[in-house]
C-alpha cells in the first residue's frame, strides 16, 4: 500500500467526526500510558513494602502495616481509574460546579475537623483513612480551568481582562487563601499555581500578563515565604543544606546522604538504612531518596525516565486531543503530574526547597494515588478520542487540508506507520 | 468573513498553543535532565563522601555485656550452683514521648503496682531516661510491651539470683546496681567473674537499634566471665550458720562468726558470719556491718586461744620440753603490770606445761615466753616469739585468702617501743594482739598438720568461657611452722583440754575414736578509751577433729556474750561442742584406726 492511499484512508476515517464539535471517534486509548502507570505504581508498591518494616517500627505498627495501606490505596486507585477513565470527557463539563463545591467543603472541613501536623492543615480523618484535600482542589481547578479557558478561547476574549483575566485573578486569590492560609501548604500552591500557568500559557493567554502572572507569583511566594518562620527555615535549609545537619537542615541532609550513598547500583532492595527512622516521612514526601538509596544512580535513571514517558505519553495525547477543552484537561493533568514530580524529586536532590509534596505513583498515601490515577484515567479516556496526528484543529471544525495547520508539522506522515505499532 | 480567514486565525492560535505546549513540556525535559545530572553528580561523583558520612550517622558500636560467670561450691560429691544469674526487665520512660502521662502511669501500675503519682512525677522529668521500676518478670514486661505506650520501655537487665538464700553471704558478696562485685567473692574476682564484653559495631536505626541484615556489622561476642568454684561444702555451710545462730542465741550475743578448713590443703568448708542477710536483697540491708565476713575481716583480741601457738614456739625452740614443769607463783609482774590467772586455777603451786593449756594459765604462758629469754622476760624471748608469731604463724601478714575485706593485724615491734616486756607477755596469752577468727584458725592449721602453713582459700577451681579448668592447689607459705613432734604434743595437749572441760562445754560425752581438740578464749575486749572492759569479753575457741589426721579446725568467735561465766568456755564452746559432733554425724570424719 503506497503511502499517499494509506493517508487518505486516514483522514477518510476522521472526517466524518472532525464536522461534530472535534470529537474523533473512540478508538483504542493509549496503553503505553497505562503501562507506564502500572509500572509506576509497582515501584511504588515494592519501595512501600521493603520500607513498611523500617516505617512500622518507627511508629510501632506492625510490618506490614504500610504495605497494607499501600495495596488498599492501590485497590481504590484502581477502582477510580476505571471508573473516571469509563468517563466520557465532555461529561466532565458537568461535574465541573460539584467538583469545585466538594473542594470547598474540603477545604473546610480540613480546618475544622483537621489534624494539625506541624502548624498545617491537611488531612482529614474518615473513619481509618485520611483524607487530603488539597488533591481534591487540584482536581476541580484543572475541570474547571480547562472549561472556563477552552469557552474564553471560543469566544475569542482570552486576552480581556474582565472575562479572563480577572476570574483568573481571583480563582488565584482563592486557592492562595486555602492552600496557603488555611491549609500551609505552598507545595500543594505551587502545584495548583502550576496547573494555572500551565494550562492559561498553553490556552494562549497573553505573553505579557504570563510575564505578569509570574512577578505576582513570586510576590505572593516571597509573601509566603516573608509571614512564616518555619517556610524561613525550610529555605535556609534549602540554601545551606549541611550547616545545621542535626538541626534544621536534618531532612535536607538526610535525604541527600540517602542519595549519595546508592551509589552506582545502590544498596540493594532490603538495604536501606535511611529508612529506618534517619529520613522523616521517607514513605511520603522523601520515598524518593530512599529508592534512589536502593537502586542508585542506574534506578533514579530508570525511574526519572519512566516519569519521562509518562510525560511524553500525556504530551502525545494533549497534541493530539480532539479539542481544545480535552487539550487543556491533559494540559492541567500533565502540570500537576510534572510539577508534583519535579519539586518532589528536586528537594530530594537538593535542588529545590523542601515542600512536603507526594510522589506521584510512588510515595506511600492513599489521596494521593487516587486523585493521581483518576487524572491519568481523565488522560486515558481522552485518548481514545485522539487524532492520528497532531491535532492543530480549533473546534470550529476545520480541515487538516487547511494549510496554515500544516505549517511546521512534520510527523503528519508517520501516523499510518505508528498506528501498526 | 471568508472562511478561509475564519479558519486560519484560530488554527494559527491552535499552532500556537501547541508550540507554546511544547516550549513548557521542553523545559520539563530540561529540568529532568538537570536531576540526571545532578543525581549522577550526587551518587556517583560524590558517592564516597555520602557514604562516609552515612556511616557516621549509622554506624555505632556498641558493647555487649558478658555474662557474669556463677559461683558454685560443693555438695558432698556433687558440685552446686550458689550464685545464678537471671534475666529481669527495667521498666522506663523517655519523658519525651510520653503524650499522657496520667493514664500512662494508671495503666503501667496496674501491671506492677507501686504508686501512680511517683510514676506520673518520674515521667515528666527533664531526661530520656527514667527508670520507672526495677526486677520485672518476663510476663509483665510483656504485659507493658503490648501496652504499646509511647515513651514507656522496658530492658533487660541481668540478676543475681541465689539458689541457696542468704547462705554464705558474706563469704560470695553482691553484685550492686551498677554491675560491681560488692563484698565477698564477688569483689575479689570481680574481673574474672565480669568477664570481657563483646563488641558490636553496627549499622543501626536511627535510635541505635541494630539492623540485623547487615554485612558490615562487626560481632566481637563477650568472653563470658569465668565460672567459680568454691570448697564451701553446701550443707556443712548450713550446719556452721545454724549452730552458729543456735549458740549465739544460746549465749545472747548478736553477733559471732565461725568457721571450718582443712588443715591439710588450707580450703576453708564453710565460713559463717551472724548477722546476716540475702544477697538478692542487699539494697534493703541497714546496717553495712551485715556484709562484712569477720571471719576474716575483724581482727579481734583472741585470748587464751594463742595459748596452743605460745606452747608449740616454746616447745619447738626446746625452750621447754613437754614433760616440763615449773613452780607457777600465780601472779607476774612485768612493767609494772601484774599477770594474773583466773580463779579456777587455783593460785600458786607446781604446773606442768600440758596445764598451762587445760587451766589456761596466764602465768603459764608468760612463763613460756620467759623460756624463751633464758628464764626472763627480754629482747631475745620477745624477738624469738615475735618471729613464731609473724613468720611462722603469719600474723600480721593477710592470709592470702580470696576476699575482698580481708585485712591483717599489727604485730607488736619486739626492739621498739615502751612497755615491751608487758606487751609481749599479755600476746603470749593473747591479748595485745588482734588476729582474725581465719588467722588463728589458719595457724592452728599449720600447727596440728605438722607444721605446714597452707594459705587459707575459698576457691577450689575456676572454669574460664572456653571451658579451660584451672584447679587451684594446696599453697604451701611457710614449711616447718613446728617440727612434727611438736604438732603431735600440742595436738595431743589440745585434746586433753576438751577431755578436761567437755561438761563445760556441753559436750555429752568424748568420744575416744576421734581427736578431738581445743582451746577456749575469753578475750577482754579493748576500750577505746583506754585499757579494757570490766565487763565485756568476747569468746573465742579454736579446735579440731580428727581420727589418724586432723580433718577438720575449728574456729568460733562469740562476740560479747549476754551469759554468766567465761565467754570461751560457756558461749564458744558449746558451738565448737555442736560442730564437732555435727562433722562426726554427716561429714564423715575417721576415726582413729588404733
């Protein structure tokens, strides 16, 4: 078969659902992405379960105490990713009100019934499982966002102040009141803050009040940081890790000693000694460090490239997401995977201040796993209504003959071939 | 509009998005890339000095206590435990971590009782370390462990622990709370009985605990301390401390002590101190003076007692013979001072040297040390009894015995001093002269065995960790303490000072098969303040029983007697008469084969 006939059975394929709102057809979803997840999740599993030991006898639980927890948690991040992944992504514009409701009373309910763990409230107790709001926020904002950003783009007033910018403005405000203020949780911010930037830069919101967007930020994160000795200390440590190993920067130190000593090809699975008791939270915030520790240099290359893959699996589905609603779903869902990762693994490596953030996949947590396995199940699903190539179409319904989309693209050839594979 | 135009515009913004997309999904790549970097900086390129420093914070070493070796002494044949050790449990509290200390304390009492609010009080003190309560079993430890309370723990925590009670307890000695042999056996040995710890240098968790699969931990086990065996006889051990009891009882004195060896290898069977207590509970002793063996720790004024060793000198210079008499004026004056004899004895009149034992003259005595100078009372008779005293009998030197107390008298100076004649005389007949119940028994030992001074022990073999036995033999101090002949009179006189004095003493019959000797003693006790007690003495007896040999010397001290008559007679002597008869029934002494 010639290449030109394979093309054109393609696009033969697609035109009929490019005319209906830029909706494709469903088609099989995007396994590598669930494989990706899967084996993410194992990692995970396993690290919980060779440290469930070293964590129980720390807090005097048994065992397997964490791993149960963790194969729990598992279970129900299976169940929400089947269940959200089974959803069809222009539902979600409906559950965009109830979602931002249930945050807010989240949020709420976090302060008033929360338990406080070093100053901050996060968790709330439900029965035995604890539940983290924050995830619950990240969320709806990227439901919402995606929503108010692909309706300003339609109408063309993305720039405007008033029907953009404003809301934008004040839904910042928001969050920075709840996280921050009643939460203390920049981390979770800075994600949030994250999935914003992300998901306005990539709708096309003006480049100049992006630039803007960021000097606010940093304002409000000196802010932060200027009202909170404990956000002062936190980057002290940050900047002069191995002043004050036994004080301050403790767990800044810790961390790296855990890394540093992996070496090449680590310790060995059951050989981590970081874990037992030297690295606080070295099941949650610094799971990192004590695989890194395990596994050395050539396991932390594996892991960070499997987070890679993932990256570029949700970056495939976004390029070629139907429309541009579904496109800044998996935008919001990439900004919150990535950057969770990145301020995560950068604090563990010493690169970025402490921020008492989860690993995505990995780090041992319920809410976690089941807000991160409902966002790749939104990607998943998304995926199976992707193009065959990179999906430059507004939802106006335009052709792909249209030749200011083809402009600067060069794989539109490939499809065919990497369909078969 | 064209739709041309309609269409291009916002497809152009598509283009835009997406290229905007990339741009950031760009520096999400960049950004991993720079931890690859970093990471492969920080474990590879640095790797060693994160290693360095991750076993400085893991690595710890530790000591491991060796287990003090047991103490066992003989039963008949067999050989016995006497001091074990046991496992107990320490119950403490890091205040730190205690989150209620109310309901903690509630719930800790009711597994071991005590006072709640001193338990409350303990675990809100400024330390990580309060111990709570000591000595808890297996079973409560567990009962706190599955308390799962925070800040409370327990530990183990080695024991002493005494099979037998209080059973020759100033002889062993405790072990006090900080792990030292106090008293005793158990201070003398202490290093061997210790042992030598072992070392674990491990990686450990963070609050120390070991991590058992470790290939770098370094495992040095403890030698445990050695075992110990003493030639304490168990049961003769017990007869000594009851009929020591009974005839302190019998005599109304607190306090007394007495003893059992072997003349001929020096190994003492049984040593016996009242009042005493349980070594398992020496924190609650009041009075310290219960720990103390006075056997061979207080040095006493013996009396007539030195009486036998006075002879056998006089005898072994040939300075007299034993078929010498003398005309005994009754009383001597030396130095201004007078020595007189009791009045039983009947005022002046002609005696022979064997009545210088059985009517205890003191004249008798001070006439022997004339003997020695030629008829008088100078240099040469002080120096020659000095030399019987401190090189023979070995007085003023400490025994040698395997006890931590043990301490040594002062002998008189024979060429220095003021009064020497008088000082001299009065050690002939004992007093001036402080010995230890274990030195007169030691150099009655040397005298009756024909003349050879075995230092006196308590320890018949140690067994080292790998099990290596080291049997501790007779030690010969001094050969010919006396010559033979001699040891055969003053053995021979000895009984026929119990032949004499046996109703005296309580016995109900001498029994002609056995050799049965001694001699009484009824010291005047020293005043602090000068000169002696009127009305105070103390009661000693040495003696032995034997049949060809002598098997057995007998030491007894009754301190201070509440009883009418001579303390040696009626208070010491009925205890040596119970031993004596106590040895023929169990301990099966020979008797003589003609």
């Amino acid at each position: 078969m010639s290449m030109s006939a394979n093309l054109l059975k393609a696009r033969d394929r697609r035109r009929p659902l490019s005319s209906e709102g830029g909706l494709q057809r469903r088609h099989r979803p995007d396994f590598v992405l669930l494989i990706i997840s899967a084996i993410l999740l194992a990692i995970g599993l396993i690290v919980v379960f060779s440290i469930s030991p070293a964590l129980g006898a720390q807090k005097n639980v048994s065992e397997s105490y964490f791993v149960n927890k963790q194969l729990g948690a598992i279970l129900l991040g299976i169940i929400s990713f089947a269940v959200v992944s089974n959803v069809p992504p222009k539902f979600w514009r409906k559950l965009e009100i109830p979602l931002l409701v249930g945050a807010c009373i989240a949020s709420i309910a976090v302060r008033v019934f929360g338990e406080e763990i070093n100053g901050a409230y996060r968790w709330i107790q439900v029965g035995g499982l604890s539940f983290q709001a924050a995830e619950l926020i990240k969320m709806a904002l990227i439901v919402w966002l995606a929503g108010f950003l692909s309706d300003r783009k339609r109408a063309g007033t993305l720039g405007s102040w008033k029907e953009t910018t404003k809301p934008l403005l004040i839904a910042f405000g928001l969050i920075g009141a709840i996280v921050v203020v009643l939460q203390s949780d920049l981390g979770s911010a800075a994600v949030m803050i994250a999935i914003m930037g992300a998901m306005a830069f990539v709708a096309g919101f003006p480049l100049k009040k992006v630039a803007l967007a960021i000097a606010v930020i940093l304002v409000a994160v000196s802010m932060a940081i200027a009202v909170s000795p404990y956000r002062q200390e936190r980057v002290k440590t940050f900047l002069n890790p191995t002043a004050d190993c036994e004080g301050a920067s403790y767990q800044a130190c810790q961390s790296l000693i855990a890394v540093g000593s992996g070496g090449i090809l680590g310790l060995g699975l059951g050989r981590s000694v970081q874990a037992y008791g030297y690295v606080p939270e070295a099941g949650n915030d610094a799971i990192f460090a004590i695989y890194a520790e395990k596994f050395g240099f050539l396991g932390s290359a594996i892991l960070i490239t499997l987070f890679v893959g993932l990256f570029a699996r949700i970056m495939r589905t976004l390029e070629r997401a139907p429309n541009e609603y579904t496109r800044l779903l998996a935008v919001g869902v990439l900004a919150w995977l990535s950057t969770q990762t990145i301020i995560n693994i950068g604090a563990m490596v010493g690169l970025l201040p402490l921020k008492g953030i989860t690993l995505p996949f990995i780090s041992y947590g319920g809410t976690s796993l089941i807000f991160v396995t409902a966002a790749i199940g939104l990607v998943f699903s998304i995926s199976r209504y992707t193009t065959y190539e990179v999906n430059t179409k507004t939802e106006e319904g335009s052709s792909n003959e249209n030749p200011a989309s083809r402009r600067g693209e060069r794989r539109t050839h490939h499809t065919a071939t990497r369909r078969r594979s | 509009m064209p739709p041309q135009q309609s269409q291009s515009k916002p497809a152009g913004k598509s283009a835009n998005a997406l290229l905007r997309a990339k741009m950031w999904y760009v520096i999400l790549l960049v950004i991993c890339a720079i931890f690859l970097v970093r990471l492969f900086y920080l474990q590879v390129i640095r790797h060693e000095y994160y290693r360095t420093t991750a076993l400085q914070g893991q690595f710890k070493e530790y000591e491991i206590p060796p287990e003090r070796g047991i103490i066992e002494a003989h039963n008949g044949n067999q050989v016995i435990p006497i001091v074990l050790n046991e496992t107990k449990y320490t119950l403490f509290a890091d205040p730190k971590f205690i989150e209620n200390s109310a309901d903690a304390s509630t719930q800790v009492q009711k597994i071991v009782g005590g006072d709640v609010s001193e338990y409350e009080k303990l675990m809100k003190l400024d330390t990580r370390y309060a111990i709570l309560k000591k000595k808890l079993t297996k079973a409560q430890s567990e009962d706190i462990e599955k308390l799962e309370l925070k800040g409370i723990g327990t530990r183990k925590a080695s024991y002493r622990t005494y099979p037998q009670g209080s059973l020759a307890a100033q002889v062993l000695g405790f072990v006090n709370d900080e792990g030292q042999g106090t008293y005793g056996i158990e201070q003398y040995f202490d290093d061997r009985l210790k042992g030598k710890p072992g070392e674990l240098k491990a990686i450990t968790d963070a609050r120390g605990v070991p991590l058992v699969a470790n290939d770098d931990n370094v495992v040095k086990n403890p030698e445990q301390g050695q075992r110990v065996v003493l030639t304490i006889d168990v049961s003769m051990q017990k007869y000594l401390e009851d009929l020591l009891k009974k005839g302190l009882d019998r005599a109304r004195s607190k306090t007394g002590s007495a003893l059992i060896m072997d003349p001929e290898t020096g190994a003492i069977k049984a040593m016996a101190n009242f009042p005493t207590y349980n070594p398992s509970e020496f924190a609650e002793v009041k009075d310290a003076r219960a720990f103390n063996n006075a056997t061979v720790s207080e040095p006493l004024e013996v009396g007539s007692v030195m009486k036998p060793l006075t002879l056998a000198a006089a005898l072994d210079q040939g300075a007299v013979t034993k078929n010498s008499s003398y005309a005994d004026p009754g009383r001597f004056e030396v130095d201004d001072a007078i020595i007189t004899n009791v009045a039983e004895a009947g005022g002046p009149g002609h005696k022979t040297v064997r009545d210088i034992l059985e009517q205890s003259l003191n004249t008798g005595a001070t006439w022997l040390l004339m003997q020695m100078g030629g008829g008088k009372i100078n240099e040469t008779a002080r120096v020659k009894w000095h030399t019987y005293m401190t090189d023979h009998y070995r007085f003023g030197k400490k025994t040698g015995i395997e006890q931590s107390q043990e301490v040594s008298s002062s002998v008189p100076d024979p060429k220095d001093g003021y009064g020497l004649n008088i000082k001299f005389a009065n050690t002939a007949f004992g007093q001036g002269i402080s010995n230890t119940p274990l030195q007169m028994g030691a150099a009655l030992s040397s005298v009756v065995n024909g003349g050879t001074y075995y230092r006196p022990r308590l320890i018949d073999k140690t067994i080292d960790h790998d099990g290596t036995e080291t049997i501790i033999k007779p030690e010969v101090l001094k050969q010919n303490v006396v010559k033979p002949e001699t040891s055969k009179t003053i053995t021979e006189f000895m009984q026929g000072v119990v032949r004499r004095n046996y109703l005296v003493y309580g016995m109900k019959q001498v029994r002609p098969q056995y050799k049965i000797g001694g001699k009484t003693g009824t010291a005047q006790i020293a005043n602090p303040a000068g000169g002696y007690y009127d009305d105070k003495f103390n009661g000693t007896f040495t003696g032995f029983i034997g049949g060809d040999k002598i098997q057995y010397v007998i030491v007894i001290r009754v301190n201070e007697p509440g009883i009418a008559g001579y303390a040696g007679s009626k208070a010491a002597g009925p205890i040596f008469a119970d031993v004596s008869e106590m040895l023929i029934n169990n301990f099966n002494v020979l008797p003589k084969s003609r």
